[in-house]
C-alpha cells in the first residue's frame, strides 16, 4: 500500500467538493477547472498516489526536480506543467520533460522555447504576470504583457493559451480577489487584441483557489492542499 494514498484520498475528496462549489458560483462545472498538483520536495510515491486518486495534470517548479523523479513515473500517462521561472538556457530540456510551460516571463525565453520545437510542432504556453508587486521576482508586469504576448504570437511553434498568475500572501483569501480578477482582465484584454481565444486561466493556490475559481480560474495549482506541508531535504 502506498503510504501516501490514504492523505491524499482524503485531501481530493475535499478538494473536489470544494472546487463544485465554487464552480457553482461563477456559473460553471467541476470539469471545467482542472486541478494541477505541484508536486515540488514530494517524492514520487506521493505524486503516484494523487494519480491514483484520480489526477492526471502535475506541475514541478524546477527542470532538475523533474529529470531525478522521471524514472520513477514513466509509466504515468500525466500531463506535466512547468510552473517555475524558467532559465533560457533551460529552454529545450523543460519543453523535453514538460507538455505545458506555463510561466513565459520573457520575450527570449519564448523565442528560445520555439526553437526547441520541432518543425510542424505547435507548443502551449501561458504568459505569467506579476500580481504581487512587492514581492514578487518573477512574472511580467501589465504593462509588458502585450509585447512579450506579440512575440509568442508571432513564432508558429508557440501556441499562447492564456495567463499564469501568483496572488499576494493574504491574511483573509477574499483580499486575493482583486489580484485574480486583474489577470481575468488582462486575459479578456488579449483576447479582445488578437481575436483569439485564451481559455488557460491558471490561477490559485492552497490558501485562495476557491475565490480564484469564483473568478474564473480554469487551472488551479494546489501543493500544499493536496499532499500536506512540502517536504524539503
Ligand atoms: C509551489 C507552487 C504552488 C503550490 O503552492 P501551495 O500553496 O502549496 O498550494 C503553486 N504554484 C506555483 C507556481 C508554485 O511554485
């Protein structure tokens, strides 16, 4: 028996009612958020575990964690996330290891992401932007979004699915609204400049993704929630 599955059985089925909730008050389904477990400092029998429950997206902050786990997950047929700040150089092992990237911060990176791809290939990726802008180091501020947005549109390899945002430490999860309801503004925004549709919203986390899927999030990225306190070496 997998030490981890009867925790992680019990946080889903939390989880789970409570993303039908909040699914509820935005007018919309649980089937229409998808729930990417961040699996960063947990082995690789927690993240079998969360597969076994039911999860089939997997986010990783960092290229190296994912190569050490690799071996021990092949044979999961899992959709994985790159949710991290993500080096240029690093570029064509994340798109190797990743099916997403969904933290394009970075008009080099994206270009350096698009040469990795092969000919006739078209990547998916999310721009990420800055909502807390004290703390935060990483992710585009509002006004660089449309330039870095340009030039994703303009590589064929790249398929722009939408925006990746971190809201502020909070002490109530309401006060994060604002910040999630900016990055839905800023989606309809782009959406509304290039005629497109962007239906990745990835927004919320442990503390505040219920008032994220109330404002629309399609993706939540749940740790914490999902697996207990993270589990550094
Ligand atoms: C670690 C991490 C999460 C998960 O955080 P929790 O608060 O534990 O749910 C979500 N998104 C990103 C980008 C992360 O690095």
């Amino acid at each position: 028996m997998n030490p981890f599955q009867h925790l992680v059985d019990a946080n889903i089925q939390r989880i789970n009612a409570c993303v039908a909730r909040a699914a509820e008050v935005s007018g919309r389904q649980s089937k229409d958020v998808t729930l990417v477990a961040v699996t960063k400092t947990q082995p690789a029998e927690a993240i079998r575990a969360a597969y076994e429950a039911g999860v089939r997206h997997f986010g990783e902050n960092r290229v190296q964690e994912r190569e050490e786990k690799l071996s021990q997950l092949a044979d999961l047929d899992a959709t994985w996330h790159f949710v991290g700040h993500l080096q240029s150089n690093k570029a064509a092992r994340a798109t190797a290891l990743f099916q997403f990237i969904d933290s394009i911060d970075d008009a080099g990176l994206a270009r350096r992401i698009a040469r990795a791809i092969p000919e006739g290939h078209r990547y998916p990726v999310l721009l990420e932007m800055k909502l807390d802008l004290k703390e935060s180091k990483f992710g585009l501020a509002a006004d660089k979004i449309s330039g870095v947005a340009d030039a994703v549109i303009s590589e064929p390899k790249l398929e722009l699915r939408g925006l990746m945002g971190i809201a502020p430490v909070v002490n109530e999860p309401d006060q994060a609204r604002p910040f999630f309801r900016q990055l839905r503004e800023m989606r309809d925004a782009l959406e509304r400049r290039y005629n497109l549709p962007l239906p990745a919203l990835s927004m919320g986390m442990s503390h505040d993704f219920e008032i994220a899927i109330e404002e629309g999030a399609t993706q939540v990225r749940l740790g914490t929630a999902l697996f207990g306190a993270r589990r550094y070496a």
